[in-house]
C-alpha cells in the first residue's frame, strides 16, 4: 500500500462494498436462494426430530397415534400422512389432505423405498377466503419403515418467522461489516490526515518565521516525498533569506559609507531612509527617528532642497547636480542635489530618492579660480590694449620731439599730420574697444539690408577709387530684415574695409546678400592673398592681425554682432585665390 | 656713410626712426615684414638694425634667430610695444645692444644709437657690444657680396 491515493480508493470501496453486496443479493434473489437453502436445512434438521418422534410412536403400535405425536411434538411441522396413485409411468399423484399434486417419476422413485425421504419444492394452494392462492414451499416426503408416506412441511408461521430472523440476521451483519469499514476508513483517512496537519502546523511555523526544526515524515508515499520537497523548499528559503539579509546589510553598510548624503522619499513625501552623511549635511535627527516622518516637517529649515524634492516628487522633474544655497547651523552651505524617481517593479513612482553633496568648499574654490582666470584674461587684454595703444603712441612722441627741434615748416606740417592721424587711429582703437566690449544689446527695428550694404560701398569709394577695384554688388533692390542697425553697419563696414585693405590693386570685391531660409546670408569676398589655414582657427580673436594697419579688433566685433544677433560668422580661405567671409543672421526674430 | 636697417610694420614709425637716424648721419634701408627684414640684413649689410617684434608674418625674434645662424653680428636694437620677460632673456642670448619700449623718447633712442654704433669701434666694453664687435670691419665687403663672406668665416 504505497500510494495514498490507493488507500484512499480501498477505504471507498470498503464502505461501500457491504451495502453493495447486501442488495445485489437482495435484488436479484440470492438472498432467496440462501434462505431456500437454509429452509432446506431447518427442513431437514426438523424432519430428523419428526422421524424420531413417529418412530417412537410405532413402537407403541398405532401410526395414526404416531404421526398425531409428531405433530404435537414439533409445532413448527407439519406431519401429515400422504396417499399416492401412480397415473402413468412418468408421473404420481400425490394426496395431501384434500390436495393433489403431481410428483415425478423420479421423486417418487425416490421415496418408493421403506426409509427413503427427498424434499421437492411444491406449489399448493392455500386456504384463503377469496379462493385459492398458491403457495410456494419445500415439503419433505419421507417412506416411514411401516410403509406409511409422510409429508412435511414447515408451518406457514414458522417459515415466515425464521424468514424474518434470517432476514434481521442479514441486516445485522450488514451493519457490522458497514461500521467495521468505516472504523477501518476512518483508521485510514487518519493515516493520511495526521501527517498532512502535521505539514500545515509546520508550514504555519514557517509562515511565522520561526526557526523550525527539519521535518522528519518517514513515509514512502507522496506525504512523504511532500515532506522533502517542503523540507528542501525549507531549507532553500533559509539559504535566500540568509543571502537577502546579507544583501542588506551590504546595502545598509553601502549607503552608510557613501560620500554622498542620500535621503528617500515615499511618494506620500514620508522620509523612508536617511543615511549618516546626509544627516550631517542636513542636520537632520537619527535615521530611526526621520523615518515616517514628512520630508516638509524634518526639512522646514531648508526651503530651497524641500522645492527640489516637491518638485521631483510632486512635477516629476529630476533634478541633475542643481546647486541649491541653505543656511545650516548658522553657516551658508552649497548643496549639490541630484534627484531620482523611484520605481516599483510595475514601473509606478513609488518615492524618489535624493544624493547631496557639500559643494561649498569647491564652489569657494572655484570661485577663487575663476576670479584668478579672469584676472589673467583681463591681464591678457590688458597687454594687447597696450600693445595697441603704443604703436600709435609711438609715432605722435617721436613726431612732436622732432617738431620741437623743426624749422623747416613742410617738416612741421607733416608731422602734425601724422600726429593726427595717429591719435584717430587711437580713438578708433577706443571706440572699437567700447564696441566689442559692450553688452550685446540689439536694438530691433525694420531696416533694409539692401540700403545699408550701398552705404557701407559708398563709405569706402575712395579707397575703392584709389586701388582701381571692381565691385560686383548681388544684393536685391530692396531686402527688408529686422534687426540691429548699429550691428548690421558694423558687420558691413568691417568686413568691407577689411576686403578692400587686402585686396591688390585692380582687384575684384564681391558683395552678396540674400534670403536662404531660415538665413538672411551675407557674403563678402576678395580675390586678395588668401589667409593661411593656421592663422584661420585665430582670425576672429580680438587683437590678432597679420596688418600692420587696424585694431585686430575688426573681425571680433563682426563676430560678436553677429552672435549678439542670433546669427553667426564664417570664412573660406585659399591662400593666392582669396577669402570670402558669410554672416548668417536669423530670418525670425528668435525669442 | 653708415647704413641702418629699420624693420616695424608701420610705415610712420620707419618714417619716424628714419628721420632720427638721418640726423645721425645713416642711411636708411626699411623693412615692414620679417622676409623683407632678412633679405635687407643679408643683402645691405646694415652696420645697425632697429628691430620691431611683432611683425606681420614672422616675429622679430625670429628675423633676429635667422641673422644669427647666417652669423650676421650686426647691432640690434629692439623697440616694441611688448614688454615680455621671457622675451628679452632670448634676445639676450642672441646678442642684442637695446631694447626699447614704445613709446620712445626720440632724442633717447639717437642718443643709444650713437652709443651703440660708437662704442663697437671705440671701447668694445659690454658682452652684446663685443659679440657685434666685427661689424665695423665688414661694412666694405658687406656691400659688394655679404652673404658669400659670412661662409667663408
């Protein structure tokens, strides 16, 4: 019996076999033919009795006197003695009271001989009110030694009595064999119901987490292959919680032990963790003690990182290195705050978590640095202002010494005038420091770029004259454009007197100006010497030239225009073919 | 008559030095570019060079450089509107007689230029001096061929 679900199949079968069986041989008369057979018994066993009696009686010496004694003897038989005639050879008529019946050959043969007896199953009809009713019953005739035919037969009420008892008797043993299945079912279902509560009892310690002891079922069947398998689940849960617990210590010591102060929010905006660095930063209580608590009551002190976390938490932004200013214990601190939505595994926000950083050692650092570069840079500009302001300096010192010592009055007026020339060469030099150094504000108005570009020609006719240059002007009548007047004269005339001054006499310029969405395109080209390619990457710094003329400042401003209004400056150069430079301005006003 | 090389990339300034120095008695060879500066030096034979630095292709320092190793001692004088420390540490190794600063008081510069081409023939006193101190002895043969004579040194 290895198998459970055997035993549970052989408990059924032995509850419901009895009543099974009990009225299979009810229904279909074997009941009946165990009665007939134990009738037949009884039968017998009485006849004996019978025999006996009328024996006795016949030794006294009257056989009608005999068989009356037998009759009174035994109440629950019937004595009575038979007359026969033989009809044919096959068959006898047998006379019973006033009863006929026919017997045949083969019974009669057989109680021919003087103490012979055969039962045979007859069928007589009763003594009822309403006529005759057969009667079926087993009757035995029995050949007394005297010759004298006696048939027997139970009494009706006997029969029907002893029936009853058999019947009752039947009935009983039925119950016992029910009542003995069902202890044995019970017994069984007991088998299998005890270790399966003893599972749920242990299954319920481990739900509770107690530490349980192994589980020991010693059985072949799936119980006991369920015990090992929870025993090895069992054990295999211990193994993941000890890893899970490692895991977080690894986590806790991990976030312990970071630079960065860290603070995790649930979504409801209750602190969920807080580690010892952002404790420190934060002046916040024990971890123990901020955990629960809302983010706005423990930060009410730092107003600027609560607007981050309302607004990573609240708006969704997630904030990357912002910079945030707060006063902590008295002294200004930079915080550097990146902020992170938290995620449960279906991919809802489920808090956000906060990394901060004291900044305000490097911040200090940094400012200092950036102070030291700009004072380098401002070095720098400085240099290359003087450098400019001495060469035309240079000149007006040495003139006005000479003229101190000139009589020679063509002498004298020579020098004034390059004395003059040189101080406006200074004073432009000042202007177009002022220009470039100014605050890129673009005064916006309605112009036409078309007028502004034949000014800007007209402004260098002379020159133009002088050097026998041919202008090829491609600009449309008009070309309406909004934007800076003061910027777009300034990008113009530069880059125009610079192609002029480069240019070799007969030389050609080249000025083009039109929409090509999303620009407004300007272009200025000469067919000069070209700029060589390693002086290209600096031609837009201040201060640098390769003339001997100029401020070095006439491209930087053309940049610096050009950007204050959106746009931007490029140049193509071939050394011995010459350079064209475009300006590329916004077509829409950018906002 | 001592010839005197001025090399600045302003045309007023080389017309300045020009009339200082004509009052000193030197013709006057200018330059307005580093290139220019070297093929004058090689081919004039200046007995005196007034150097700018920054020039419109190559620097000052580099003409200087390249006058050197063509052993051309001619006396240098810088004048430039940089004041760079590092700078004139170089020029000192290449062997200059002055530096100057822009603006120049005019008188000042004719009076070092004086100084400069005077003292190599009279005293031969300072280390810059002495390392022009050849000079005076090549102007003749400088006119005629100077950069075949260098080699032949």
């Amino acid at each position: 019996m290895r198998h459970l679900r055997d035993q549970l199949i052989l408990a059924m079968l032995l509850v419901a076999l009895a009543p099974i069986v009990f009225f299979s041989l009810y229904t279909y008369g074997l009941l009946d033919e165990l009665l007939t057979r134990r009738g037949e018994e009884r039968l017998t066993t009485l006849a004996d009795e019978a025999q006996r009696c009328y024996l006795r009686g016949c030794r006294a010496g009257d056989t009608r006197a005999a068989v009356a004694q037998a009759a009174r003897a035994l109440p629950a038989l019937q004595v009575q003695a038979v007359t026969t005639e033989m009809i044919d050879i096959a068959v006898a008529v047998l006379r019973l009271d006033k009863v006929r019946t026919v017997v045949p050959r083969e019974v009669w043969d057989g109680v021919a001989p003087a103490g012979a007896a055969v039962t045979l199953p007859v069928a007589l009809p009763a003594a009822v009110a309403d006529g005759p009713a057969y009667e079926a019953f087993r009757m035995m005739l029995w050949r007394a030694p005297d010759g004298t035919l006696l048939a027997l037969r139970r009494s009706e009420r006997e029969e029907q009595q002893w029936r009853r008892r058999v019947l009752y008797e039947a009935l009983a043993w039925s119950g016992v064999l029910v009542a003995g299945a069902l202890v044995l079912a019970l017994l069984l279902a007991r088998r299998f119901t005890r270790p399966i509560l003893f599972l749920q009892r242990w299954a319920e310690a481990v739900e509770r987490g107690e530490r349980t002891t192994p589980l020991r079922v010693a059985r072949r069947d799936e119980l006991g292959a369920l015990a090992a398998t929870l025993q090895r689940m069992n054990a295999r849960l211990d193994g993941q919680i000890a890893d899970l617990g490692e895991l977080r210590a690894y986590n806790e010591r991990l976030i312990e032990s970071m630079f960065s102060g860290l603070v995790t929010l649930e979504a409801d905006g209750r602190v969920r963790a807080v580690n010892r660095r952002a404790q420190e930063l934060l002046q916040l209580p024990a971890p123990a003690a901020a955990h629960g608590r809302p983010y706005r009551e423990l930060l009410a002190g730092c107003p600027a990182i609560a607007a981050v976390m309302a607004a990573t938490l609240d708006e969704g932004r997630e904030v990357q290195r912002a910079e945030v200013g707060e006063l902590v214990a008295g002294r200004d601190v930079v915080f550097g705050i990146s902020s992170n939505r938290l995620r449960d595994s279906m991919g809802a926000v489920c808090g956000a978590a906060f990394f901060f950083q004291d900044l305000t050692d490097i911040k200090r650092r940094e400012g200092k640095l950036r102070q030291q570069e700009q004072l380098a840079a401002l070095g720098e500009m400085a240099a290359a202002v003087a450098h400019e302001v001495r060469n035309p300096l240079n000149p007006i010192r040495g003139f006005a010494q000479l003229l101190q010592q000139e009589d020679d009055w063509t002498e004298v007026r020579e020098y004034a005038r390059i004395i003059i020339t040189q101080v406006d060469a200074l004073r432009r030099l000042v202007d177009n420091l002022l220009l470039y150094a100014r605050p890129g504000d673009v005064a916006w108005s309605d112009l036409d770029v078309a007028t502004l570009i034949a000014e800007s020609l007209e402004l260098h006719q002379g020159q133009v004259r002088e050097k026998r240059l041919q202008v090829v002007c491609a600009v449309p009548p008009t070309l309406p454009w909004r934007g800076g007047l003061a910027q777009v004269r300034l990008i113009a005339d530069n880059l125009i007197r610079n192609a002029i001054t480069v240019l070799p006499p007969g030389g050609t310029l080249t000025v083009t100006a039109q929409r090509e969405e999303p620009w407004l395109t300007l272009r200025v080209a000469d067919n000069g010497p070209g700029i060589a390619a390693e002086h290209v990457p600096q031609l837009f710094t201040a201060f640098f030239t390769t003339r001997a003329q100029g401020t070095g400042l006439g491209l930087a401003i053309v940049r610096k225009m050009a950007q204050d209004m959106k746009g931007e400056v490029s140049v193509t150069s071939t050394v011995g073919q010459g350079t064209e430079f475009t300006v590329r301005l916004p077509l829409t006003l950018p906002v | 008559m001592k010839n005197a090389l001025v090399v600045d990339d302003i045309a007023y300034t080389r017309l300045l030095y020009g009339k200082a120095l004509k009052k000193l008695g030197f013709a006057i060879v200018e330059a307005e570019n580093g290139a220019a500066a070297v093929r004058a030096a090689l081919s004039q034979a200046p007995d005196l060079i007034l150097l700018d630095l920054n020039l419109p292709d190559i620097s000052g320092l580099e003409v200087l450089q390249t006058l050197r190793q063509q052993k051309l001692t001619v006396p240098v004088m810088v004048i430039t509107a940089n004041e760079d420390r590092d700078l004139v540490m170089k020029l000192v190794t290449l062997g200059i007689s002055d530096y100057l600063i822009k603006p120049v008081d005019i008188f000042e510069l004719q009076k070092r230029v004086a100084r400069v081409t005077g003292l190599v023939g009279a005293e031969g006193a300072t280390p810059a001096a002495a390392a022009a101190e050849p000079t005076p002895a090549r102007p003749a043969p400088a006119g005629a061929a100077g950069e075949d004579d260098d080699d032949d040194d």
